[in-house]
C-alpha cells in the first residue's frame, strides 16, 4: 500500500480516516430516509432547521447537525436569509432519496441500514469461520438463507424493495445490452417484484414474459409491486426443485452469485432440460477483474454474500466455466458494462 501513498497521505493518514469514517456517512444518509427529510423538502419551499425539526418531531439540536452534514456531504443545500439557514432538497436527493420519487432508492436505503449494516457488524466472524452470520445476527440457521432474508412479511417486503430499486436503476440497460428479440418466451427465475421482466416486456412487447419465484414472493409482488401496464405472469415454484417452465430465454439476474458452485450447476442443468431448442440464459452478475484486484464495489458485495448467503462474486471466467460444465449447448454471450455479466 504504501508505495502508492504519497509523502502527504504518509505523514497524515488522510485516506485512511476517510474510509474509518465511511460507516457514518452512510448513517447519516439512512437516517435522513428514515426520519423522512427527503420527503418533506421534496414537497415544500426550503425550510429552517427549526421548521424540520417541527415537522417531523426531531429536536432542533439534533435536526440542525444532520441537516449540516447532509449539506456538507452535497446531499441538500442551504442558503441564508435573514440569519436564518433555510435547507432544500439537491436534483440527486429528489430523485433517488424521497420515497414518492419515480427512481427513488428509500426501498434500498432500508434494506440496507436495517439488514444489513446490522450483518456486517459480524463480518470478522463470518471471515474467521466461512460461513454466513444469519444465525449471530438474527437467530436463523446459516443454512437456509433465504428464510432469513424472508424471516417475516415485512423482511420479504424490504428485500423486494432493495431488488426492485436496483432494476429500476440498471433494467433498461442490461435488457438492451443484446437483443432479445428473437426469444419470444421468456422467463425470469427469481424475478421478485417483476421489475426486470417489466423492462423486457416495454423492450420486446412481442415477447411472453414470466415471473417465476416462490410463492410467498409472486403474491406479494402481485399484491405491492403491480403496475397497470403490467404485460407479464407470473409463476410460482421453487427453481431449485419444482417443474421449470419451457422458455426460449432464462434470465438469472444476481441470482448465481448467491450459490455455491454445485448448486449453481444442478440450476443450470434443470435449465438445460427445458430450455427449447436455440435458447439460451441471460446472466446478469457483478463482475470480479480477472486478477481479482477490483472492482472495489463488487469485492464488497462478494463479502456481502459471505457475510449473508452462501455465495460469492466471480470473475467472467469463473461464471464460463461454470456454464461450460454445466453440460449444456446454451447460447452464451458475454458483455462487460458496469461490471455486469450479460
């Protein structure tokens, strides 16, 4: 490390502070959610602390010092009028931290302060014994990953959350990355809310699009998360177990990642078995570099899912060899934007 430091970063450990600190950051964000900052400067003309504070039933005290940092960190803005700080929302905090908005990550903000900030506290653990740290964090057997991650309606709703927020942000781009015009069945295994599917459904109209999940799941994507443009189905079914349906196309999207390699083959293969004559899958992972040096965003998410599940992320060819041996003729294509494999 210290060959890529500069004489300054040595003398004082600037960088090093900045990512102790990171942690907070993140909370003051997650917190501004949760209080609903964002939703009351989205709907108001710039308020004072004190008028925040009333609002929303904080102290003022504590109001004026988050809304501070969340100026400091560029978040909202402040002006003065009057020897009086008046705060309002940023372009970036209105549309993608005020739950009402159309590209709004609230669902994700959630997720990750109350699931998963509370799993990393374990992380040392979770490096020292292999495993996940579902048992430590919530008292549910590591084993069973996804009874945790669905430990109770409101778990499941905040998770749906977290992966409908990600497909609003990266759907449309990874539907267009190929095109998908010539599978005109298409079914999305672990599909959650449906929103994926949804975008190849408004991409390729032709096309039949399916939804297969769990059934506590699909009911509640039908039950919270429907729109009334809807063109997709939906199907209940274990993947891993339950009858597969026929398809030209098979979209894993971040669902290898969360397997370990046999598993990953035993779905691969029960795709083989039904996938029709020219199909193929479309996998959609965060890409690790070859050397393993990077990104620094999926390294993270690979000891997320350490930490959570019982996968990891890979490198590309890490996921080839996987399909290669999952003894199918599949149709497979790989295409790198923003670290994803397509």
């Amino acid at each position: 490390m210290a060959e890529h430091l500069s004489q300054s970063e040595l003398d004082y450990p600037f960088k090093l502070l900045e990512y102790f600190n990171g942690f907070r950051i993140s909370k003051i964000i997650f917190s501004a959610c949760e209080l609903g900052v964002f939703d009351l400067l989205l709907t108001s003309d710039p308020l004072s602390a004190g008028q925040i504070a009333a609002q929303l039933n904080l102290s003022a005290d504590g109001a004026e010092r988050l809304l501070d940092a969340l100026v400091g960190i560029e978040i909202l803005e402040v002006d003065t009028t009057q020897a009086t700080a008046l705060y309002s929302s940023t372009d970036v905090s209105s549309l993608y931290l005020a739950r009402g908005s159309s590209k709004s990550l609230w669902d994700m903000i959630q997720y990750q302060s109350q699931t998963i900030y509370p799993l990393w506290n374990n992380m040392a653990d979770a490096v020292r014994e292999g495993k996940n740290q579902n048992e430590k964090t919530f008292g549910l057997p590591s084993e069973q990953i996804f009874q945790a991650i669905y430990r109770s309606e409101e778990e499941m709703l905040k998770f749906m959350g977290l992966m409908n927020s990600s497909w609003i942000l990266d759907g449309h781009d990874i539907v267009t990355a190929f095109d998908l015009a010539p599978f005109k069945s298409i079914v999305d295994l672990g599909g959650c809310t449906g929103a994926l599917a949804r975008e190849v459904s408004r991409q390729y109209p032709s096309s039949a699009v399916t939804v297969f999940d769990l059934p506590s799941v699909t009911e509640a994507a039908q039950k919270h998360f429907t729109q009334e443009d809807d063109n997709i189905t939906f199907q209940s079914g274990d993947f891993f177990t339950d009858v597969l349906p026929l398809a030209d196309l098979f979209v894993l999207a971040r669902i290898v990642h969360d397997w370990p390699e046999e598993k990953c083959l035993s779905l691969l293969r029960r795709i083989h078995s039904v996938c029709k004559p020219g199909g193929g899958v479309l996998l959609v992972e965060a890409l690790l570099f070859e050397n393993r040096r990077g990104p620094v965003m999926t390294q993270c998410f690979s000891l997320n899912m350490l930490v959570q599940t019982e996968g990891r992320e890979r490198t590309s060819s890490e996921y080839i060899a996987i399909l290669n041996k999952s003894g199918g003729s599949l149709y497979v294509s790989v295409h790198f934007k923003w670290s994803y494999l397509l």
